[in-house]
C-alpha cells in the first residue's frame, strides 16, 4: 500500500514538517531547560554546605566528569560545539547529523549546566533542533535543499523556544547559521520558530526570559553608549582569541583524564572567587538587570572588594576576564555546553562595569540599560551577528524601548570588531579549514549540489584485458564519446577516448592482438563520489577536461560527471535560490 505522505508535493510536505520540527524543538528546549533546574537543584539540595561555598570547588568538576564519561562511553562522539557542528554538518556533510543528537546533547549540556558548569545551554539546543529538523526531513525522503532548510527549522525552533524569541530564531539561523537560501525558507522557518515560542508559552509562561526594569532612552547618552559599542568589540576579541587560544592547547592533551583533573581543579577555584561564574550565571544577570547588587557571600576570599565602589567594578572586570577561562575550561575537561549563554552572561557583566565606571566619573547613566545593551554589543560582535543581537535582546527583555541604543552600540561594536577579525567565534575554525559557507551565492550552490546526483553512467564499459574487438562492439552499439575500462572488480582503471583510437577501428588483424590496456589512457583527474562540488569545479578547471570519471569509496567505477551537466546544474541552482518565489 502506498504512502499517502508521498503523493503531498514537497513543498507543502516541507511546510507541514516545518510545523512537526517547530513543536519538537520547542519541546526539547523546555526539557532541558526543566532538566538544568530539576539537576541544579538535586546537586545543591545534596552537596550545599552552609558554611562554606565548597560545592562551587566540587561540583561543576563532578558535572563535567559525568558527562564526559556519558560522551566517551555511551555516546561515542563529540558533540560539543553544537552551532559549529551544525554549520559543518551543512557544508560538507549533506545537512546529516547523526540521529543520537536528537538527545545526546541535552542530557550531557543539563548535567554539565545543573552541576554549576560555566557554559551555556543555547549552542547544545541549537544542535539538538539542527538534527530534528535534519533527521525527519532525511526520514521523509525529501531532496537535500529541503532536509536543509529543515534543519534551519530546527535551529531556529531552538532559539524561539529556549528564548520565547521567534524573531531572534528565524534572524539566528539567516546570519549564522545558514546561508544565503531563496526567500521561499522564510516561511518554513517562520512556521517553526512560531510553533516552538507557542510551546514555550505554554509550558513556561508568556513573560519574557529576562524581564527587567529600564529607563527610557535619552539621546544625551549617545556618546556613552558609543563608547560601550567600542569597548564590546575590544571585549570580543578577547573572548574569541582567548577561547580558541586556549581550546588549541588543551587539545594538545592525550590522556583525558589528567585534563578533566587539570580543568577541574582550575574551574573550581575559578567559581568559587567569583561564585557568579557557577553555572550559566543568569540569577546574576537578571539581578544588574533589575537594579539589585549582586552580594558575595561573607566566606568569599573578594568580599572585600564589595566594601569600596571602585572595587566592585574591579570585581566585575575580573568575572568578565574569569567567564573566558571558566567557560572553555568547562568544554575542555569533557563538559557540553556553548558560547552562546556565556556570551550573553559576559555582555551584561561588561555593560555593568561601563556604566558604574561612568557613574563613578558623573556621567549618570542608567545602569539597567547599558547592562542589556552590553549584551547586545558583545553578541554582535562574537557572533558577528548585528541583527540576531538587536531583535534577541530586545525580546527576551520586553526592551524594545531601547531599540535605538541596541542597534546604535551593536552596530558599532560589530563594526569596529570587524576591523581586527573577520570570522566570528563560530566560523574562525571552519573558515581556515576552506569549509565556510557564506552568504554568497556562488559558494551558496556550490554547497547545495552534490556530486552523486551528477553522476551519469550511460558510458560503456570494458575490461582491461579485453581485445579490441570487443572494444569495436561497444563502440559501435553506443555514440558515447569516452568508454570506461575496468578491471576485474569493477575498479575503475582507464578511460578509452573514442576519437583517438577511430583509426583502429577498421585494422580487423589487430581485432585478436591488440588489447584494451594496449590503447586506454589514465583519467586526467578521478573524482570521488563524496567529493564537494567546488572540489570538482577546481578539477575541471585544472585539467580543462570535459568529462571526469567518478568512484566510490571502495575504487569502483560509478560513471562519469561532465563540465556541460555540472554547469547546467549550477545555473539552475543558482536562479532557484537568487528566485523570491
């Protein structure tokens, strides 16, 4: 019996799933986010010492160990990274992301995150939405531009619903994630990033995540909050730099248990100076937020620095520094989370400590703004994500009020950073392994088209050893203009070119003597099944062939690709995703 899903076109079958994914996602986005509180508050209830802060000590080292025996035993897999991977899973991995991430990452990001590792939940979600979308679109037999987009879907889904941000969903996974796609994805995406806020509404409330108290805006600040932009991207590059500066060295650790011992220990004095490093640091961040202080316990060996004004902002300058260190020493010692959460976390530290600088100077300005347009600066400027930065603020806050100085300082910062680095935190690594995609059109194609959809086997073949009588019969029942030759396993081994054997066609005493291997020619170039298209492209130009023989990965012949169907593929791809339709 037929499948009724199968007679739906795929572009309605692509709006219908768009909806499914929508839902999933923002399912998944509420269960890890009741995981975290349901593990933050087991391993507080169990583990908080009253006298002194010493779970800060053990705790986030206890949480890292239990995921990465999770990722080293039962998943087997790195997981880690979750919008890099996805960004990777786009551009050379045919949009697949492996089934075991539709859970993996928020099982091991929610014990990570509950047990007080400084990471953030978003990148993880991210992930997880990225393969829901890539999974059912796979599972449902669609082409490969829709299982992209559908993964778009998915990510985007993760945003609205762990943000309750729709905009900032569908904005995420245009100028992050994704690239630059026809118009026609809006509207699955749009579908997906609704449905998954809806969820969240349901399950979470319709307040907004970080509800806060502002001022209205003043157009005296304008200089301040210019200053606060140029700062935000000098912040960025420390936070990019330094990340990848220091993943690169704990790479170079063979023996994974000896780096947990080393991240662990340096996590735990790191988070039990500056206890707002514990976990994603939220509760801190709603508190300068909504004007409140932020106080240190009386065991803290900083309290003291609360006691002077200039000593706070010193405190804070300090957990800006420390969030870097704390963060990727979570991830390097086996821990799963991201850079999203920690970005936001240090934008609002950063915003703070500006403003009470500039308060301690007579500027007057109000605190609880520049505390959530630094958020914004930051973002903009780590993820190179102006648009993403303005919209996601100001949803998550209800501070659209503040638009003006949202856009104003994420412009700047954005701006200014891209002065001294071109690639966001996401896409530095990708970008110097040649796998970036970017929102050109050209590289934008070269991405959606695959080499075994090109492949054409309508070519004869022949064996290595056969004669050239047999090779005069396959030439006259066929007009092709090259023949393959094969060995006895199929392997590819040769090419014979019709043209320049014709004058043997008509020696009928060499029809016995003469054999195959006597008159084929080696390939100018072999193009593997897997093989990215712009990896093809530069075959073709290299050798200026006009025709290409293809293999897989075991050596077999699979037919040839040709220049002429790879640019009439091309051109069609190109006038899909350049069409509004």
């Amino acid at each position: 019996m037929q499948n009724p899903f199968s007679k739906i076109p795929e572009r309605n079958k692509l709006l219908l799933l768009s909806l499914v994914v929508g839902i999933t996602s923002g399912l998944a986005a509420v269960l890890l986010r009741w995981l975290i509180d349901v593990i933050k508050d087991f391993a507080n209830g169990e583990f908080i010492s009253s006298a002194f802060n010493w779970q800060y000590l053990v705790l986030p080292g206890l949480g890292v160990l239990i995921s990465m025996l999770l990722v080293r035993y039962l998943i087997r897999d790195n997981i880690g990274h979750g919008v890099t991977k996805a960004l990777l899973a786009v551009s050379r991995n045919e949009s697949r992301i492996k089934p075991h991430n539709n859970w993996s990452s928020i099982l091991t990001s929610s014990i990570t995150i509950g047990f007080g590792g400084s990471v953030g939940a978003e990148a993880p979600i991210v992930y997880t939405g990225a393969a829901i979308g890539s999974n059912l679109g796979r599972i449902s037999g669609l082409s490969h531009r829709s299982v992209t987009t559908l993964l778009g879907c998915g990510a985007a889904g993760a945003v609205a619903g762990i943000f309750k941000a729709p905009l900032a969903g569908v904005l995420f996974t245009m100028e992050i994630l994704m690239f630059n796609l026809s118009l026609k994805t809006m509207l699955p995406m749009l579908i997906s990033s609704i449905s998954a806020t809806v969820v969240a509404y349901i399950f979470c409330g319709q307040n907004p995540s970080f509800a806060c108290t502002l001022t209205t805006f003043s157009i005296g600040n304008i200089p301040f909050y210019i200053i606060l932009g140029v700062v935000g991207a000098f912040a960025a590059l420390y936070f990019t730099r330094t990340t990848l500066w220091l993943e690169d060295k704990f790479a170079k650790f063979e023996n994974a248990y000896l780096k947990w011992v080393l991240c662990a220990v340096a996590l735990g004095l790191l988070i039990f100076l500056f206890p707002p490093l514990y976990g994603e640091g939220y509760d801190s961040m709603l508190a300068l937020l909504n004007g409140h202080e932020i106080s240190l316990e009386s065991g803290s060996l900083l309290s003291f620095l609360m006691a002077s004004p200039w000593g706070v902002v010193i405190f804070f300058v300090f957990v800006f520094f420390a969030k870097v260190l704390a963060m990727t020493l979570t991830n390097a010692g086996g821990g799963v989370g991201g850079t999203f959460g920690p970005t936001l976390f240090s934008g609002a530290i950063l915003g703070f400590a500006v403003a009470r600088s500039l308060n301690l100077l007579g500027a007057g300005v109000p605190e609880q703004n520049f505390v959530l347009v630094g958020m914004a600066a930051l973002m903009a400027s780590v993820m190179q994500a102006p648009m993403t930065a303005i919209f996601l603020i100001a949803e998550i806050s209800g501070g659209y009020e503040l638009l003006i100085p949202l856009i104003l300082t994420s412009t700047v910062s954005f701006g200014f950073v891209r002065i001294f680095e071109k690639y966001s935190i996401y896409t530095k690594r990708i970008a110097q392994s040649g796998d970036l995609l970017t929102h050109d059109n050209d590289q934008a194609v070269m991405t959606l088209l695959r080499t075994k959809d090109l492949i054409r086997d309508k070519y004869p073949r022949v064996r290595v050893n056969d004669s050239l009588r047999k090779l005069v019969k396959a030439i006259s029942n066929s007009d092709a203009a090259v023949i393959a030759v094969l060995g006895d396993d199929g392997s590819f081994q040769g090419m014979i070119d019709v043209a320049n054997v014709r004058k043997y066609l008509f020696r009928s005493d060499l029809y016995n003597t003469t054999k195959v291997y006597n008159l084929m020619e080696s390939a100018p170039e072999i193009v593997r099944e897997e093989e990215r298209i712009e990896d093809v492209m530069s075959k073709f130009e290299r050798t200026e062939a006009w025709r290409l023989p293809v293999v897989g990965a075991d050596g077999r012949y699979l037919g040839f690709i040709s220049k002429s169907r790879l640019l009439m593929a091309y051109r069609a791809e190109l006038r899909e995703i350049t069409s509004g339709d």
